[in-house]
C-alpha cells in the first residue's frame, strides 16, 4: 500500500505561478519561496474591495479519535470535488505543528490522494511564520524582565509576570521551570514555563489579525502581567511591540500551495483548536472569499472545540459568517465512541472496530447526535460527511446517515476522498452546493459581548458541552474578577479543554450526561481579544509519546525526506 508520502511524490508539480494565475492572483500580489510554494501579498485585498464574496463553508467534525476524523484531507478533498463540478473552490487549512508532527500524529497536510503539496514541505518548516511567532513572543519575555533589573519604569511586579516562553515541539520536561539561577547577572530568580508555540497569543494574533495595522495594535495590548499597583503591562510599556511586528511583516501573509489535483490551497497560521482558537488565518479566509465561488475553511477538532470558537471568535473579529458547515464522522470513530473500544495512537486497530456492529455504532452515535446539534445552535445549517473505510458495511455507512438526517442533518453524504480524491468527494461536493444555495441559514452567535465572563463560561458548558454546571476554583475565581476590573469583561471565551470528549475528561466518550465543568485556571489573551479558562487537566505544552514519530524521518544523500507520515 503506498504512503501518503508515496502519493505525494508520485504527483507532478505545477509552478506555483501557475497555480495563482487560475485563480486570479497577479504576478505582483505573488512572492515566491521557490517553485511551489508562495507568499500573498496583502496588497490584493486593495484590488478585490469590490468583489463579491463566494459562498463560506467551514469543515468540523464529531469528537476524533486520537488518530483524527480526515477533517483536513475532507477539506481538502470538498474544494477537489466542487472544483471537478465546475466551482472554483479553495481550500483553507492551519499549518501543522512540528509537535504533533514529531510527536503522536504525525503530519496534517491532509492523506491518500487529498492532499496538499509539497506535503514536506507543509509538515515541516514551509515559509517559516512558526518560526517567526517563535522569536517574536520570545523576545518579548526577553524585554519583559529587563525593566525590573534595570529598576526602569513601568514598576513590574515580578510576581505578577504571565508571559511565558515557547518552544516549536512537544517538551513536557520544560512545562513548569525555574529560571535567574546562577545569580544576579543571569537576572532573578522566578518560576515560569514553556508553551508550545501553537499555544502563543502571537500566534492566535497572527490568525486573527485583518492586516499590519492591526497586527501592530494587538501586539501593543497583550497582556503580560502587573505593576504593583495592579495596573496592566503590555510590549508597548516596554517598547517591545513594534519589533515583534517588524518580525511578523512576512509571516501574515498567506501561503500559497497546490493540491493532489492542481487546485489552489491557502496554508497559514496554526493555532491549537484545544488551547487557542484553532483556526486558520482571517486573512486566508477574506482573501479566498473574493478569488473563488466557495471558500472551504477548518476549524480544529470537534465542533465543541473549534467550530464553537469559529463562530465566537474568529467570525466575531472579522465580520463574516458561514453559508453551510461540514461535519467530518467515520463509522470507527462512532464505534469508539460507543465504549466498547479503545483507540491508541501508535498501536494497531482494535478488531472489534473492523467488524460489523451495528449496535456499537448506534450507540456511539449520540455524540454526532449532539455535535450535529451544537452546529444547529448557531443556526448554520449541516452536512454530515461520512469519510469511509474498506471495512465499513453498507448497513453501517446507512445507519450513520439515518441517524444524521433524523437528527436534523440538511444531508449526510459518503466521501473517499482519500482513496480516490475529488471524484471522491463528488457526492458531498454536491450536497453543500446544494445546501448553500438552498438559503437556509441564519447565522447568530452564543453570547452577547456584555455577558458577564462567567456566564459566557457556563453557557458554553452547558449549551455545547451539556454539562450540569460550571466548577471555579478559587484561583479562576480571582483572575475573572482581576480581568473584569480591569475592562476586559466584553471579551470572547477561548475554553481550553480537552479535545478527546464534549466534557473535560478524555476518558468521557459518546455525549457525557451528568458532570460539572472544572475551570482549575484562566489567563488572558488581551491582543487576540479573548479570556480562555483552562478546564480540568489541560496543558498548554504536549509532551511525547514512547514511541515518537519522529522516529520514523530521515533523509536520503540526495536530500529526500523519508518517514513522513
């Protein structure tokens, strides 16, 4: 059986200028790196003010296994099969972290033959905005100190520093430090941490930010701690916020790159849909929207997770909200969901989950049940993508889209997209054409912005995640209070939780009934323009797992990657 890294190999390369004349980006909106792949120039925006915007699809999925739902290689693979129906479509996805990549998953650059390329590339460093978030959030925890060991103003309580620093893989021996060892040359002494760079407000910024001006201002206003008189200090109180976005100038524009079939495909930003907002970038999205008919957007992980904050977050800040939403389920997934198995990154397939059950998949299908409703609550219509395997049964595949259209699905179509790409995709393309234009939806949003910050919390909890109730500690408690006080209360909610259950425990599967939220933290990302609480065990820098992917890379003598998965 070929590799998705096979595959990829296997498929002639366009140029990339040819990629972006078919769609019609101009020579001078377009900044090569290389052959195939190409940064955007944000002057295009100027050029398309007044066309109308295509129709806006955005792709989630159930809760995944921790192998994932093909939520990337469905996006991927919708944009193929509109663009075989004669749509001009692109797609829009994150930049993989090099911590999964190296780490429990693997690359995220979608799979079989819905892919995107060159698929070492996006797994891998690509144009280097990662990088570049990387720097610029670590110099400012490089500025932040100095002020104190300089005795310069602002008069920053050391005890009250919030900035940590970030690293671009997974680390948990870095999670919780101490640095300032070693005396007062090598500064103070204090307890800090590491998060993985998907986790940095910089990077949340980055993917909300409509352009360099207001790039610039969000970096001015983040959040790093107080004074001793209580009072916010930000990179612009240490003058630090002009050279983080100098650093930033080429990393917020999009990436330009192909698909297994030609097609154009925008890569850029890379938030977690579990700690940050877990979208792409604004800019991809707006840029999409004036150059093709339909826009095909990813929101990370489950509905609970990345569609909720698609929708209070990202759209909030950009004004613009979706025609259609996809959710991305496979008959194994519901099976696991169902609680008679267990999926184990690394390990091979329980049986059980290759065979037909019937039962197995009924009752694991609550948690489509709910997440087809928690799409439904924000009054956008859904179409349920069923990605099937060899080993699903034709009674398994016409269970799940019963279920699906029972519970208020506008349809459920079959995808194989990774085996046969978009003539794969064809019966989902058709089923979101056709929902999109059916006129259908009326899009609102969960909370008004005056809701207090704890109500915002609790009605997520319990609308989306159908908890009993809402849990603070004493902690959490206090820094709600601090951030209202100090006029940050209108913010949006970016939940921090696990992305394995609707609650926030993994070991929760299916539609958890019967359990109450707890929010143990919460911090503030004040330039991104959101308070996110962390829920139950939640940390914001993964650690490896015994047997790394990055076990499996290498490279040849004539500079080949191998091993990529």
């Amino acid at each position: 059986m070929k590799t998705d890294l096979d595959i990829a190999h296997s498929i002639a390369l366009r140029p990339i200028r040819d990629i972006a004349a078919a769609i019609g980006i101009e020579d001078q909106e377009l900044e090569p790196y290389g052959h195939y792949k190409a940064k955007i120039n944000l002057s295009i925006l100027n050029r398309l003010t007044e066309k109308n915007n295509g129709k806006y699809v955005v792709v989630t999925a159930i809760t995944p296994t921790p192998l994932g739902e093909g939520k990337t290689l469905t996006t991927i693979g919708l944009s193929l099969g509109l663009n075989r129906a004669g749509s001009r479509a692109i797609a829009c996805i994150r930049q993989p972290s090099l911590g999964p990549v190296f780490g429990i998953k693997g690359g995220a650059a979608g799979g079989g033959y819905s892919q995107v390329l060159p698929m070492e590339d996006v797994n891998l460093h690509l144009t280097g905005d990662a990088h570049a978030v990387g720097v610029a959030h670590n110099l400012c925890a490089a500025f932040l100190p100095n002020p104190i060991s300089k005795n310069n103003p602002p008069r920053i309580d050391p005890q009250r520093v919030t900035w940590r620093r970030v690293i671009g893989v997974s680390d948990r021996f870095l999670r919780d430090v101490v640095i300032g060892l070693g005396g007062e040359d090598n500064g103070f002494l204090r307890q800090t941490g590491f998060d993985i760079i998907e986790a940095s407000e910089v990077m949340a910024i980055l993917a909300l930010a409509d352009g360099i001006p207001d790039l610039r201002k969000r970096l001015g206003r983040i959040f790093l701690g107080t004074t001793y008189d209580g009072k916010p200090v930000t990179p612009d109180d240490i003058a630090v916020g002009g050279a983080m976005a100098a650093l930033l100038k080429d990393a917020i524009k999009p990436n330009l790159l192909q698909t297994t079939e030609g097609t154009a495909c925008f890569v850029h930003t890379g938030p977690f849909g579990n700690i940050a907002h877990g979208n792409s970038s604004l800019l991809a999205d707006k840029i999409a929207r004036k150059l093709a008919d339909f826009t095909v957007t990813e929101s990370g992980f489950g509905a609970d997770c990345g569609f909720e904050k698609f929708m209070d977050i990202k759209c909030r800040a950009g004004g613009m909200l979706p025609d259609c939403a996809v959710l991305v389920c496979s008959v194994r997934a519901l099976k696991m969901h169902s609680g008679r198995f267990s999926v184990v990154a690394g390990r091979p397939l329980d049986p059980g989950l290759l065979a037909e059950n019937l039962a197995a998949v009924s009752e694991g299908a609550a948690n489509l049940e709910k997440q087809i409703e928690n799409v439904r609550c924000f009054g956008v219509p859904v179409v349920v993508a069923i990605n099937r395997f060899s080993t699903d049964t034709d009674a398994e595949i016409n269970s799940v889209r019963e279920r699906a259209l029972a519970c208020g699905a506008a349809a459920a179509a079959v995808c194989t997209a990774h085996a046969e790409g978009g003539r794969g995709a064809e019966q989902l393309a058709e089923a979101v054409r056709q929902t999109c234009t059916q006129n259908n939806c009326s899009p609102q949003l969960l909370y008004p912005p005056e809701m207090p910050l704890k109500e915002k919390i609790i009605r997520i909890a319990q609308t989306i995640y159908g908890a009993d109730g809402v849990d603070f500690h004493p902690v959490a408690e206090n820094k709600l209070k601090q951030y209202t006080d100090l006029g940050y209360g209108t913010l949006p909610i970016c939940m921090a939780k696990t992305h394995l259950s609707l609650s926030h425990d993994p070991a929760l599967k299916g539609k958890p009934r019967n359990f109450t939220l707890p929010v143990m933290d919460v911090r503030l990302s004040a330039g991104a323009g959101f308070v996110y609480p962390l829920c139950g065990k939640m940390r914001t820098m993964p650690g490896l797992p015994s047997v790394p992917c990055g076990s499996a890379i290498d490279i040849t003598d004539d500079g080949s990657i191998t091993g990529l998965s």
